[in-house]
C-alpha cells in the first residue's frame, strides 16, 4: 500500500488531476503544493476528502529553497513519511531567442530546473535505504519539447525541460540500489490552465491537432494515469525512463 504522496503543482492541470486520481490507485496521504491558487488547492483537497482520503495543502514557492524545505517539513508532520513525489510544478515562457530577459530565464530556471532537483534532493534523504528509508518512486513532468526543442518561441521552456530529462536519467542511475525510482512524463500538448486560453482559438487548435499524428490535444486525466502507473509496483523494473505522452510526438 503506497504511503504518502507528495504532488508540487498540485492545484491545477496534471499535478490536480494526478491528485484527484491518486486515491483510486490506493493513495491515502495526498499533499498538494501550490503557489498561489490557495481556492483550487483547498478544492483538490476536499475532492480527495470525499473519496475517503486524507489531503493537505501547502503553500510555497518552488523558485524558494526555504519554500520546499517547509514543504516537505509539513507535509510529513501532517501525513506521515513521503514515499511519492510528482514534480508538477513549473512555468512557461514564450519568447524570440533575440527577445530573451535575462531576468525571466533566471526565473525559468529557477523553478523548472533547481526546484525540481531540490525536491529530488530532499525526497532522496528520506527515501533512500542507505539514510534508512524504504525507498519509493518519483515521477518529473518534463515535456516533449525536450526532445525537439519546442515549438517557434519556446526555446528556453525547452531548455528547462532538456534539463529535466538529463538530471532525471542521472539522478536514476545513482539512486537505483537504493529503493528508488526515478522517470520523467513527456506531455506533449495537453488541456490544461497554461493552454487553455490559446487552444480555445480554433484557428490555432486547428493548426497545432495538425501536427499531432493523433489528431488531437490531450487531456490531463491521460496523463495523470500515465504518471500513477510509473509511480506503481507495475512499473517496478522501469527507472530512468522517458515515457512520451504526446499522441505520437509532432512536426513543426
């Protein structure tokens, strides 16, 4: 039976919908993170409430190392050790490489990239059966964009996400005699709140489902499911992994 769940970005799009669908899976001990959106956080945890789990949320700032020490702080003193944790959390930007702000990649960075590897850094100490822990699975929202390098004006996003994806295989292979998993989700383009204002353009919805083979967005919810199973004893021979959840990946 998995322990307690740990899910940074945890109020909205895939990090929300993983959480809605956690209790399913067998998780009890749900913490959502968030930054800002305290009413669609508390919301998450009263959806989990009702299907008989036990849910928190915290507030912080993954850009903020003093934010995700607290974080993993309560949430333990709340739900018991962590033994899951869904990096979710991250920020988009869109600009011409010639039109770059420094001050916005540093931002970029900070959250997508350090962040994430903060919270591998602290779920490491407690999972690891060489500091006494009983090992556990970890799941990185990275991006297809990784792997092309996005679409026109997402080249810094894209960069965030390549990094994800290298930390992810490294960090993998150095903690795999240790009890835990790590891999890393590729989403490709998904209905979410960071989307969802340009997809409702149907000119350009139009023009993006074309270059999916599947002809189509996706949805959070096949996502979430694909995070939970790489999460799962099913998935207990697979680290290092980067699953591509993208309807066949696109052409620019």
């Amino acid at each position: 039976m998995p322990g307690t769940l740990l899910i940074t970005g945890g109020a909205s799009g895939i990090g929300a919908e993983t959480a809605r669908r956690a209790v399913k899976h067998g998780y009890t001990k749900i913490a959502i993170n968030y930054r800002s959106r305290a009413d669609q956080a508390n919301a998450v945890v009263a959806d989990i409430t009702a299907q008989g789990g036990r849910a928190v949320a915290i507030a912080g700032d993954m850009a903020r190392e003093a934010d995700i020490l607290r974080m993993f702080e309560e949430t333990e003193r709340a739900l018991g050790p962590i033994t899951h944790l869904v990096n979710s959390a991250g920020i988009g930007s869109r600009a011409r490489v010639a039109e770059y702000d420094a001050a916005v990649i540093a931002h970029l960075f900070a959250v997508n990239v350090t962040g994430l590897m903060l919270c591998c850094r602290e779920a490491a100490k407690r999972l690891s059966t060489r500091s006494g822990g009983k090992g556990g699975a970890i799941v990185n929202v990275s991006s297809l964009a990784a792997t092309l390098g996005g679409r026109p004006g997402a080249s810094a996003y894209a960069a965030t996400k390549g990094a994800v994806d290298s930390f992810t295989k490294a960090f993998a292979r150095e903690v795999a005699d240790e009890g835990i998993r790590v891999n890393s989700i590729r989403p490709g383009m998904v209905m979410t709140e960071m989307t969802e204002a340009r997809l409702k353009d149907a000119t350009y919805r139009s023009g993006i489902e074309a270059t999916i083979p599947m002809r189509r967005v996706g949805e959070a919810h096949e996502i979430a499911d694909a995070i939970l199973w790489l999460l799962s004893d099913e998935a207990s021979f697979i680290t290092g992994a980067m699953i591509d959840a993208a309807g066949g990946g696109y052409n620019i």
